[in-house]
C-alpha cells in the first residue's frame, strides 16, 4: 500500500523510559494521527529496551538490542511492515554513526539537535543524506511554532522595514548546581566533552537561538565575538555563552545562550527591528507574537487567528484562546517532516519547511565558531 | 489479550471532517500511545463519513453510515478486535441516545458536554451508566490541566484556610455577531434550542466555570440569581450570563459566562480566596497558577516542577518551561478514562479523576436554575 | 493679584501626620507648581495639628485648632493671603458639616470619596453648592488616569459601536483579617456605622467602581441586585459586594468590590464590549489602555504616545515609556479643579472634567441601592 | 532661619518652556514639599525665559537672562531669600561650566546625565565639587525606584548568593527615523557631537543601564568588548550599542543601550543571577521586583509592602497597589539630595544614597571604553 494511504512506520534509537526527549518524539510523531512507531533500539541495555517496548504496546520481534540490529531488520522486512523513517534521540556523540547507516539503508532521518559531535561529523551526515535522497530532519522544534513562522513570513513580506537588529536569549538555569557530580543523567553528558563535542550551553540551546534567528529572518550570522565560560570548579564545557554577532546586509545583533541563570525555566525570546518597527515573540507565551509598528500601538498577534497568514492560522490544531504548546510545536516539525517523506515517495522534489541537514551543519559551524572566538579572547570570528 | 497488554480501542460518533471538537477527541485520545481510533459513525452523511475514516486511515469496514450499525456491528465483532469505548461528538441533543445505546452494549462513553439536551436526559443516562456499571466521562477540559490540579489539592489541604470568595468567568466573543444566520456551523447549533437544549452561552462555557469552580474548592454551589440575555435580535438563546453564587459553608461568589465580550478569545479565569490567600488561575496561561498569601510575596507556580504536588508535577510531560496547553489538558482526561477502563477489566472499582456521569447531571441543573432564576427577576434559585 | 498671575492657596481638614489620603492630597496638589499649602486643620489633637504644620512648613499662625476656626479666620484675611480652596480629607461622617461652612464663605472645596456620610447629607451639600456657586470636586481618582480618559473618549466616539457589557471589579485583600480590633486606624473608622455610614467596602470602594463605570461609558446604572456581606464575625459593616446591574440602553454588567480578597492590593478592572470591540484598563498597569477590536489583532495603547487622542496625550508630564501612577493621576483632579477655579474667577461657567457634587450624591445612592437590595435577598433595586 | 526648618530654595538652568526634562525636575524638586523654586535661567533666550518664569509664578527679578548672571546675582542676595541649590538641564556640553562656577559660588547642584561632554570635564566637575565642599547629584534617575533599591539590598545581604551573571538592557526607538534632520529638539543636539559629546545612545541611555548594574550588584565593570553603530546615513554619533561585559570577581554579563529598536519606548531591564537565585527589574513595571530562587517558585515583590526591607518599602507615599513611577523615583533622588544639604548645613558627612560627582566621572570614562572598544574592532577595553 503506497504511504499515502496508511500510517507511516517509524522506529526509534534511544528515548528508553525515562529520557527526556524521547517521548517528547514519541508524542510528536503520533499526535496527528500520520504516524505510528513500530520499532524501537531504545536502550544499549536490552532489558531496558525490551521493558520500554512493552511500555509503548510494540511487538516485541521490533525491539532490537543495538540500533544496527535495527537498522539491518528492518529493512530485510517487506515493504507493508518496514518501518520508513527512524528517530535519533540519543546524546550527541552517537548521532551520526546511526543516522549514516540508517540513510543508506535508505531510512528516512529525524535527529535530536545539535545534528552531531562535531563539524566533520556532521559534514559526514550531509554526504550521506544528498547520496541517499532521504530526508534527515533536525529538531530545532522552536521553528515549529506558529507564531515564529508568522514572524518570518512578515519580515520576509518586508513588513519590518529594513532590519537593524537582531537579539535572541535562551536563559536557562537548570545547570546552576553541579548536577553531573550528583549523576543526573541530563547533565551528565550534556556537561561531558566526550558526548556532547565541543559545546556546553552553546551546544545545547546556543545552537537553538541562533538556528532561530537565522530562520526567522532569512539572515545569516557572518561572524560573532563571543564569551564562553563554565561558572562550575571542574566542570568541562562551558554552560554559560554570549556574543555580538554580525548578519548579512549590516545587521547587528547579540544572543545569549545561558544555562546557569537561577531560577529561569526555558525562556527563549527572539527581537527583530526594522525601520518600520519590531517584532517580539517568547518561548514564555508561544501562541502570541508582538507587533511593534513604529510610532503605533502594539499589536498582540494571537494564534489560530483569522488575521494571520492562512499558512500560519491554518497550523492551529484549536481555534483562538486555546493554548498549544512545545509538543505541538514538535509535532508541527514531525508534520512537515511526514509530507516531505510523502513527497519524496512521488518523487517531488518538495522543500519542505524543516530544519536539515545544511542547518544541522550549520549549527556545528556555529558552536566551533563560538567556541574558537572565546578562545581569542572575543575575537571576531567567521562562521566558517 | 488482555487490555492491560494493549492499546484501547476507540470509536468515534460524529467529528466529520471539518468539525472542531472531534480532532481534538482524537488527538487527545492518540497523544500518550494509550489508545487507538479505529472505528467512526462520522456524520449523518455516509459519504463524509467514509472520506474521514479515510482521512483517519481507519478500516473502511469499521467506518459506518450511523451510530446504531456502529454499536451493533461493534458489539458482534470478537473480543479481539472490538472496540473498548466511544466517543460522542455529536451536538447536544445527540449526545444521550447514542451514549444510552452505547452503554447497554457494555462500551465505555466519553461524551461532550454538557452532557445532554435537558436534565431529564441526562438522568436516563446516569441510570444507563448505573445499570451498565460502564465508565461514563463527560470533557470538562479546564480540570484536566495539571495547574487546576495543584490549586484544588493546594485548597483540599487546607493552604487557603477558611474559602470566603469564588469568582469565576468565561468571556469569549465569537457570538458577537450573528454567525448562525450566515449558515457558521458551530454556531448554528448552538444558538439553536431544538439542539443545544434551554441554555446558550450558558450550557456551552457557563457550565465549564461552574464545573471548575466546584471541582477545584470541592464546594458545590447551593443557589444562584442569574441575569441571562441574547444581545442579538433572533437569537433565541442567551449568548451571555452572569449570575451571584452561594456555595456551601457560606461562601458566596459570582460568575460571568458570556460569547459576545467582543475580542475576548476563550479566557476563563477562577479566583479563589480565603482567610489565608488567594489562588488564581488563568487559561490565558494555563501553565501558571498564582498563589497571593496574605500580606506575603505573591508566588508564581508553574507547571512541571518539583515543588509542586508529586502528583501534578508527574502530569507534565515536558520539563518546566516548556508549555502544555488544551490539547495535554484534554489528553489528561482520557488518560484518566484509560485508566478508568483498564481498572475496570480488572474489577477495580476505581474513582478517577474525570468528570463523570454525576457531574453532567450536575451542570444540567445548574443550566436548568440559571434559565429559571434570570426568568423570575434574578430571584435566588436552588440547583435543584 | 488676580489668580491667574499666582498660585493657588489651599487649606486642607484632617490629614493630620501618619494619615493616608491627607499627604496624597498635599503631593497632587502641589505637584505641577499650581497651588500650594499654606494653612491647615490637620487634626482634632491641637497638638499633632501643630506638628502636622511643622512638617509641612506652615506659617504656625495659619494651623488651626479646628476646621471652623480655619474658615472664620481664613476667611477674615486679607484678598491677598487668604486659602482660595479646602480640602476636606476627614473620615466620611466629617464631610459634610466643613464642606457646607466653607462653600458658604466663598471657599471652593475637594472632599474625599465617599462624597458624605448618607444621602441626605449629600443632598445637602449639593444645595451649598448650588447655594455658594463654588466649585465642589470629589476625589474619584481613577477617573483621573489618562487612559481612562481615552478609554471614555474611544467610546464616546461610538468606537466599540453599541454597548452591551460592562464588567468592573475592585479586589482588595487588607481587610481579610479585624484589624480594627487591633486599633488599625484606617479600619477602624472603615468599619464603624456611625464613621463610615451605611456602606464598608461598597462605601470605600465600590463608589469607585460604580463611578468609573459610568463615567467611562456615559451610561447610568438604572438597577442593580447585590449581594452584600461581612466576613468576620462582628464586623458591623460589608467588607465584600457584588452586583449584577442594568445600565441605560439595554446594557447589563456586573460589579464587585471586595476589601476580603485574600493577597490582592488595589487592581480594580474596568472592561466595556460592544459589538465592535473591547477595551480594558486595569489599575495594575494604569498606563495601558486594551483595545480589542472584533476580529483583529489586540492593541496595546500606551500613554502619552501621539497616537491617542490630543487631549490625553497632552495629559503626560513624561515622554512614553516612562510610568506615570496614582499621584499624578490624583494631580490630574487638582489641576481640573484649580482650573475650573481660575474660570470661576473669570466667571466663565466651565465644565470642568472632574466628579463633581452631583457625581457625590450619586455615589451616596448607589451605596444605599446596594444596602437596600441586598437586604431583599437580591432584588433589583433602583438607584433612586 | 535654618534649612531645617524652611524649604530648600531652588534655582535652575535650562528647562524653558517646552523642554522635556527641565519640567521632570521641576516636578521631582517640589513633590513632597521640602523645596521650591524660586529662580532660573531658563534659556539662551531671554524672552523664552521670563515666559517660562512666569508660568512657573516667580519673582520676575529671579529669572535671568544668562547662568552666570544668576550664580553671581543670587550669591549677592541675603541668606534668607539666597537660593541653596541649582539644577542644570541643558544639553551636555553645558553642564560642567555652569555646574563648576555653581559650586565655587557655594551653591550645591544636580545636574543631569551623563555628566558632562567628557572625560576631562567631568575630572574638573570633581576637583569643584571637592574644593567647594558642596553636594553634587546626578541624576540616574533609575536608582531612584524603590524596588532597586530594594534589589541591591537583597544582593548586599547576599540572597542571591555569588554572583554570576548581569545582563542589562535599555531598548528605545525614539531615533528609529532621522528626526535630527526634520528639526526634532531632542534629537538634535542629542546626535550633535558638538553638544553631546563622543557618545549617542551610549552616552543617552548606555549610561544609565551601566551605572543601574553597577549600583544594584556592587560591582565595578572592569573591562568592555563594544559594538556600536549609527544606522543613519550622516548621522555622526552611534545610535546604537552593545557590549559584552567583565565585571569585578569574575562576573560577566552584556549591555545594549540602543534608540533604534522600533516600537520600543523606554523598557530598561536588569537581570542578575548568583548560584543561589535571580533577581529581575524591569521599567515597563517599575513598581514590581521579580526574585527568582533556585528550584523554588518565582516571588513578585510589589513596593510598598510591609514584607520588604524596611528603608525601601518606607520609600512608598501610597499604601501596596497604587502605582508609582518615573516622578517619583526622580523625586526620591531629589529627596536624598535634600536630606544631603540639611545634613551638610549641619556639618554630618552624609553618604547620602544619590548618584554623586564620582558616578559622574565613571559614567564618562564608561562613554569612553566603549567608543575606543567599538573602534578597535571590540577588543576588551579597561575601563580606565
């Protein structure tokens, strides 16, 4: 049966019980009814594995004990039960090995962000993808949102004028405390050179902030002076990062990826200014996006609205005044991510609105950046 | 096997393509891998039955042209591939026939509220439940978000001391104009008494807020002096209510239930006070709860976190600062009925939190003595 | 020298040092270099009177023993000394008797809300005022934001087309416990039947309410049914009311005052619908005025910006951006009153955009509704 | 008669008619009755200022035609009617002339920010004022807000435990368009290098969020990695800054001051964060202190309330929830400059709690190291 007319199949690596992000993917991937999971490596412990297969009601032949198992079953399974596209969910150190199989086997990709360990690997990951043809999708899951897309549409109308300056933040302060040396697992290898690469804070939610920036404005960053730092004795990676930055057309503009900010949850807030006024949105209030005409009233943009760009009012899943959230932002990335693998089935060349493969290597180019401009105390430093 | 070792089956009784309420049923029931949609009697129209079924990519031979083939078809199907429970969608007016049907073949319901047309129906449906000993959910969405959790447990233990105040309101504006008479669906059957029963705005969003307010302080309200009016000429129901409230133990409080607050969107809030504090709760930001001890700091409690009520902060399914919204909320209540039904496989006589048959009787009557207070002058009322 | 070409010289009753309302009098009137302080009551205590001068830097000859002892020998003074105005900042039941002795000597008056301490006594100091042709103002203060007066102009301009709500609320929470029986000094007299008269909270704050609704929409409240009450045992007077109301023309609205709302401080909310929009203002940000046109994107209108109407934008001493609050919105009736005092020495007949005596008489009846309906279990009740 | 027992006389230079700041310390100079106006040289033109003199109702004898003829003429007049005090609001370049033959003259001044056209003026500012002995304000009008201060007190006490990170932000849009070039007041000599020195916006309002991060945390910026930038063509100074910051102990942070964010009006914002919490002010709700402590709710402080430090919530003229803002945090430095002058009468070296010639100094030299930082492609630059 051609995938147009049935669920896609998918499996995943990693996301055993307990991870964080992978039943946010598990969440994501079913909630529109497009998809189903089927398959699952999601432990390099098999008990573990098995126990979260049962958990999610999978037959047990369709957990595997290494994601090669996987990898390899699968695609020796018929056409009506082969799983179409895998999930990578596991820390950044083991991205690229498994996404790199999985495209030659011809298995579509969703990777976690940031897309790998370091820029070779993900330079690795982008040859792999234009020699398959498939589709790697990279869960920068903010563009997902509504209101961001409603953000970029208005710039790319010209409504802001001509832009000036871009500020973006992402304060975090879960790292505040030496959590790794208490064994959270989330800190533990977010903090660890040797699993998460070169990037600290810079990695984690850096990469968010400036994928953020740049697609929302259709700009890119040209160079960055920035200031890395670990504010904890014996701590590896940095878990605290600022820097100006430089844009294309003369744009300026700072971001600030933090991770130690005490008492903040996961505010990411993203500023654009033109010479016909402002635009404001906050992970704080996702559903709204405000409008700062110059010399005008604000204006609250809502979700769902009839006023907005029908592509924009048309993502609602309810109608004005009733919230959607992070999951529904995930899941709008899992959407284009089902018609893109649809078009590809029909051999359309679609270009589907979606982090890849370019903006996975893109955010490795924008860590090492930071990282080296840190290095040469603030240095202004290309995105090479 | 055993519906401890597999996903629920769900059927669907309205929810064509095109109606509001339906998807979100069928997101909020898919969402946490619980359950799965796999039978449908759409629409009276069997030709846009059969294109939602398709839409949904469910069995053509379980998409049927009426509620009644699809009970009986069901019931006749083995245990292993008959649906567990059924959703009912449908207006008003549809909603106890199907469930009364339902229930006498031994499915689970999940209707829509308010539960019935009039209190009489929705007697005869707790007398089918009771008979049935099958587990009858009614959407009272508003309580299944995780913050209005917090606040009635924060209230059961007592935080707020002695409760005095309960305000609770409902503005919404999308009745403004005269929608029903340019052929808009949703509002067609709603300002239409042959199908939404003796209450307006009042059935549809009023018995929301005086279900929260009685979820949330355990509190029922005694009696009421209602104001109700339709602001549009033809209108043959209220879009507007208010009305003072008397609670139990003395304590009194008001409520505003209106659809032509024009701009308003869909933003309930409750307020509740005692001799201790006040919490308050907003749908403008369901992810936050304010807590107002007298004469101390206000404090902002938000979802997620470990400083909550272990049992609430386990309903998040994202960390803190990544915002759920209405469809988790509507998610929360089927897990809660997903719960309910595979205790009672078990022969466990479980008393989820779900708003059950009780509580649509409840908001029937409190329909009923809000139309027949505003109809003698305002004149206090027993919800009898 | 004529007062054109000087300041203003004003005498205050009560206000004595540690009072409330006296020092926020003395701020508003001396705040735009219009008038100033020169002699004073301050106190029945002759001695915290004296001192009340020192403070103030009063010549001691022009500090009183009394405030008949004011009005006699201010009045005796020579044209080019002599206190043009008084204000009278006394608790309500020491309104009346000052307010009539000096607009009979020809001295212009601004007396705190309520207007008195019953409505005969209002009555009758409306008869001094038509009697002495002298300006009387009442501290409605709120009327006195400059948003508010945008708020009235936007809807006298026919901007939210017919009006058909109206919701205002005032939630005070200092009142949650007896401080008057700890002495408290401003609850005390609050309190007390025979200070405060009929009404508590629909006195102190209610007035208010009622006030800056009509105000704002030019709408007359015709009826009203209360729910009064008193929270603490032994309390003699309501700390806590609420109405459902009907307005002129058909439009209906709610309205509560509460001094028992555990955790709240002043916030009180104004909201008007018609069938083209809304608009909100809240004494939590009285510097933003919502605008919430049907259909479209909220505005935000901010004060002293060049898009609101001249004659509120002018009303800023500061540039947008920079909060203006409660004193300068209590200096915008002073500055209303001393100009309508500079007209009346013209003898022009102005009218000047300040709450007048009528203004006060009908506060006095609200109160009294209220007291009446309440007492009949809620019946709609005239403001007579 | 001594000061302690009259008011503060107050002359002023600049401020004529139609000028923005001079009336904000009219205002502030008499709002709580310590102090009066009695003198001015309010403009290079003579006309402008006797017009000026008499809306003000002053002694025509006491307006003067140039500063100098004020300094020499009010010097000359007897104790009892000499003025004590000047406060000059004219552009930079003017300041510290005036403000220098002020202070040999014996009078003390406030003088607004930044405080003179340079770094070398500013040194001679300090040797006058330390020869003369008198009091000398600047007016930083933001360290005035009582929740500052109430913000530096709980990091004094160390609540927020080591400190980590500052970020400080001033947003305006005000120079969006090239008002200068239609004439626009303000604008002019504010992007005249010629009047205001080497720095636009950095010295406008960069000045003001340095001198703010400073003050509430304790901590001297020690070095500036600077971006600044004119985005008018022909416009000679930036108009726009950004800066990555190294404060004392290790502590890091950003800046942006800039006047081209569109649609922004005046919303400074301090953010600091120890290890053990964070504490977040913003002017957009000047009256409100966000305190953020690690893993616990968020608290919002709100001024005036009896749960703050005793200094500061005795700092309110209004009871919890009546708002207060610019005015009054200006007056408050008014307050402290008077309480600095009785106390200087009386020989008590005071350290008077108001921005002195030394913050001066330091917000020049701060102009300073940015310009040279931003000029050297941002290479850290001491504040030297």
């Amino acid at each position: 049966m051609s995938i147009s007319n049935r669920k896609i199949r998918l499996g995943m690596i990693g996301g055993g019980s307990g991870a964080f992000i992978g039943a946010v993917h598990r969440i994501a991937g079913r909630m529109d009814g497009q998809a189903e999971w089927v398959a699952g490596a999601f432990s390099s412990d098999p008990q573990k594995s098995k126990k979260t297969g049962e958990e999610l009601y999978l037959d047990p032949s369709r957990v595997y004990a290494t994601y090669s198992d996987m990898i390899q079953s699968e695609s020796n399974l018929p056409d009506s039960e082969r799983i179409d596209a895998i999930a990578i969910v596991t820390p950044n150190h083991l991205h690229a090995a498994p996404a790199i199989e999985a495209l030659e086997r011809g298995f579509h990709v969703m990777v976690d962000k940031p897309m790998a360990f370091s820029v070779e690997e993900a330079i690795q990951m982008q040859k792999a993808v234009e020699k398959s043809g498939c589709i790697l999708g990279v869960t920068h899951t903010y563009s997902g949102y509504p209101m961001i897309k409603e953000m970029k549409l208005r710039i790319s109308r010209g409504e802001l004028g001509d832009i000036r300056k871009i500020f973006v933040e992402y304060p975090q302060g879960w790292l505040t405390l030496p959590l790794e040396m208490e064994g959270q697992k989330q800190a533990s290898w977010r903090t660890d050179p040797s699993k998460s690469g070169a990037g600290g804070a810079v990695g984690d939610i850096g990469t968010h902030a400036a994928h953020l920036a740049e697609y929302v404005t259709g700009l890119k960053i040209l160079e960055l002076s920035a200031q890395l730092k670990s504010h904890i004795v014996g701590r590896l990676l940095d878990d605290d990062s600022a820097a100006l930055l430089r844009f294309e057309k003369g744009v300026t503009g700072s971001l600030i990826a933090t991770q130690v900010a005490a008492g903040e949850e996961n505010t990411m807030k993203l500023r654009v200014y033109g010479d016909l006024g402002g635009l404001e949105w906050s992970h704080g209030d996702p559903n709204t996006l405000l409008w700062k005409p110059l010399d005008q009233p604000m204006q609250v943009l809502r979700a769902s609205n009839g006023y907005l760009s029908k592509a924009v009012s048309s993502l609602g899943r309810t109608p004005p005044g009733h919230p959607e959230g992070f999951l529904e932002a995930f899941a709008n990335l899992y959407m284009a991510f089902f018609n893109a693998i649809r078009a590809h089935e029909k051999g359309i060349g679609s270009v589907p609105d979606l982090p890849n493969v370019l903006d996975g290597v893109r955010g490795m180019k924008f860590i090492d950046a930071m990282v080296r401009s840190s290095a040469s105390e603030g240095k202004w430093t290309l995105i090479a």
